[in-house]
C-alpha cells in the first residue's frame, strides 16, 4: 500500500428518490464498509441524500434515514449517484433536476446511478455524448425516451465523468473494482470471499446471462438465433434469415429450439415481443398503438389478440398508471 492511498478519504453520496431499489444502494455501501475494515482505515466515507433530508421509502417499504438535503455543502465528494427503481419516470421533478444539473457544474464530481437512476440523468441531459447502462428490465423504456443515447448492455459503464450501474448485485462488482483501482486486487478479492461471491465481475460483461449460464457454451447456435431474435423486435427477421446468420437450416433451427426449450422458434420469437411489450406498458406512457409497432405488430388488433392469449389480459390491463 503505497502513502498516497492514504491521503484522503473518497467521500460518496447516494440520492434516494421514492421507491428506489434497496439492493444496489446496499451493495455499494457493504463493499465500502468492507474495504475500510480490510484495510484497516476509513478509505470510504458514504452520506444518504433525499430532497428534504427527511426518510424515504425504498420499492421493498422500508424507509431508509438521510444525513443530508439538497441545500448541502456537496464540494468535498468525490462521486454521488442516484439510485430509483420502479416507478422512475413518476420520480423526476424540477428540484431533482436543478439539483443534479448544480452537482455537474462540478468540475472534479464524477456523477452516476444505480438501478434505473441513468433516466434521472438522461432526463437532466447529463448523459448526452456519454457511454451508459440502466438494468435490463428497463433497457426498452429507456432507449424509447432516449433514443439519441449510446446506451450498453454492460454490468457498470465509466464515461466522461459519468458512473452508471445496472442495479442489482451490479453495485457489488463496481465498487470492487474502484476498489481494485484505488488501493489492490487482493482486497477486492477479499470483498469477494467474505461475501461469498465467487469473483469480480467487469464492465465488459453483460447483464443477461441466464439462459448461457443454463444451456452453457455447447449451444452457442442457439444462443446466437435468441440473441438475433431479442435485437430484431420492431423490424421482424424471418426464421430463414435467422438459420442463415447462424449458419444452419431451418429445419436445425427448430429442431435446437424444440429439444432444449421445448418450443417453437417462432412461438419463442412471440413470446420475446410480448414480454417486451409488457414491460413498456407498464413502464411507459407510450400508446398502446404504439407499444404493438415497437413489438413487430401489424396492427393493433392483432397485437391486442395475441397479448390477450399470451397473458390471459388485453393490453390496456397492463397499462401504466
């Protein structure tokens, strides 16, 4: 450990708006709190923000105590995120905005967010010309009310003084790399044994791996015709197209699709446009027209039938508050 490493605290502010998801805020502040002890010094230094200093309610009902408001003295931190969750685009206001806009005027201030604060940033315009990622459930929102952003599928993205996380166990990963970074590899992997995580994950990895992590590597033509599939849900690609590009036939195609995932390809393909569908009624005001264009419908009525087959509820059930 070298003697710049202990010149200064690294001061970090979380701004809690309601409903913010608790998991990520936990995450970036359990691994400070275990890097101070392995280091044996206070490296880290963290202060809870809401707009009035009062408690606020995370999206799980617990209601979190803050040490600061937004009229507070915020020049000695070094970065500050904001953490949201459900609800987001309920959550922006003009206090929120000025607020960040004042904290980016900041010249040495690296701004970030956690979970789905990236569409507080985006809605302060503080994301333009800047590399970023919000959690995967809400990628579809977010690139349809920002369509002019370089939006990535990564765990954690570090842009232009720009810090934005995905959310999750995400905040986990980030901060043992900061970690790793600011002081050595061997105490970010000591963060990762005394929470029992089997590594460090970077940012180069993405957020969704489930379906790798269940059928492994030895189906990478598989993987490779969902991942087509899941990039190609306005303009529609044909199940011809889709064998080519993967270099097999059709008729392999739906043999892969029916031996591991006991489905179709195109029923496979439905359900990927309607699950789409569902989370940008819910999380959208976009039009119900317009929510079927963006999933590859036709047509409205035909969009409204195959939902209600689909969820056994029409469209307008699931519509956003």
């Amino acid at each position: 450990m070298t003697t710049n490493h202990l010149t200064k605290t690294h001061n970090y502010g979380f701004v809690l708006v309601e409903d913010f998801s608790l998991l990520p805020m936990t995450s970036a502040i359990e691994a400070m709190r275990m890097a101070n002890q392995l280091l044996g010094l206070t490296a880290y230094s963290w202060s809870i923000i809401t707009h009035d200093g009062q408690p606020i309610k995370a999206s799980d009902g617990l209601r979190i105590h803050a040490d600061l408001d937004f009229n507070a003295d915020f020049s000695q931190f070094d970065t500050i995120f904001v953490c949201a969750g459900i609800n987001v685009d309920k959550q922006s206001n003009t206090k929120l905005l000025q607020f960040l806009t004042r904290l980016s005027k900041q010249p040495e201030l690296t701004l970030g967010s956690l979970c789905t604060g990236s569409y507080l940033l985006a809605q302060a315009d503080l994301l333009k010309n800047t590399r970023c990622t919000i959690s995967w459930d809400h990628m579809e929102m977010f690139c349809e009310a920002f369509p002019s952003l370089e939006v990535e599928s990564s765990l954690f993205v570090a842009d232009n003084q720009r810090l934005t996380c995905a959310g999750g166990t995400a905040a986990l990963d980030l901060i043992m790399n900061i970690v790793y970074k600011d002081f050595s590899r061997d105490i970010s992997n000591q963060i990762c044994e005394v929470f029992l995580t089997e590594r460090m994950r970077g940012e180069d990895e993405r957020q969704k791996i489930p379906l790798k992590a269940s059928l492994g590597n030895s189906h990478e033509s598989l993987i490779n015709a969902i991942s087509i599939m899941e990039a190609n849900t306005e303009e529609l690609i044909d199940l011809d197209s889709i064998a080519e590009y993967i270099n097999t036939s059709r008729r392999q195609l739906e043999r892969l699709f029916n031996k591991h995932l006991q489905d179709s390809p195109s029923r496979y393909y439905l359900k990927i446009r309607l699950n789409k569908a569902r989370r940008l009624l819910t999380q959208t005001n976009m039009s119900i027209t317009n929510v079927g264009i963006s999933c590859g419908f036709s047509s409205t009525s035909l969009f409204s039938k195959s939902y209600r087959s689909f969820f056994d509820t029409p469209p307008s059930s699931d519509r956003s508050n």
